[in-house]
C-alpha cells in the first residue's frame, strides 16, 4: 500500500501530487464533476462507449489544464488574475471639473 504525504508542515499550504491550494480543490471538483456526469449519461442510455470515451477524455483535459494552471500561475496566482479582473482599469468622472473646486468655508 502506497502512503502519500498531503501537508509538509503547519502553516504551509495544502499540496498533493504538485498541486497547490486551490487547484487541489479545483482537480477534485472536476473530477468529482465527471463522474456524475458520466452516471448520469450512462443512466439515461447512452452507448457505454462514448460515456468511456467521455469520461478518458474530459478526465485528461482536466488534468492537462489543472496542471498547466498550476504551473503558469503558481499557487496564489489564479486568484491574484481573478481580483486584477475585478478592479476598473480607469476611474470615470461625470462630476463638471468646477465641482472639485469649490471650497467650503469652515463657519
């Protein structure tokens, strides 16, 4: 029996196999997501060929992508391009430039 080492230490981050933080999560959902969508082809009739096919295929584009993710991005580098998405590449100001200013007096 195989004994695989999850966590190197506390305070370190989760890695199993090269992958790091979230996509261990990631890795697993997919999996996780394949398999019932092949249960739920093979349920409704569909050729146990092409749910075989199905299944060999999306199982290897999701770890070929996973992989390739981890190792462009890194391990804080997905959510670091999620969060750049998220902020507005210019700030628009629809006030009139004579807005900014007026000065209140301090009475």
């Amino acid at each position: 029996m195989n004994t695989y080492n999850i966590n190197k230490g506390i305070g370190r981050t989760v890695e199993f196999k090269g992958l790091k933080a979230q996509y261990l999560f990631l890795f697993a959902g997919g999996l996780l997501g394949m398999l019932i969508l092949i249960m739920i082809l093979y349920m409704t009739g569909v050729n146990s060929y092409l749910c075989l096919f199905i299944g060999i295929g999306g199982g290897s584009l999701l770890v070929w992508q996973t992989f390739s993710l981890n190792k462009k991005y890194g391990e804080h580098g997905l959510m670091k391009v999620g969060a750049n998405k998220r902020h507005p590449r210019y700030i628009i100001c629809r006030k009139p430039v004579h807005r900014y200013f007026k000065f209140k007096s301090k009475l």
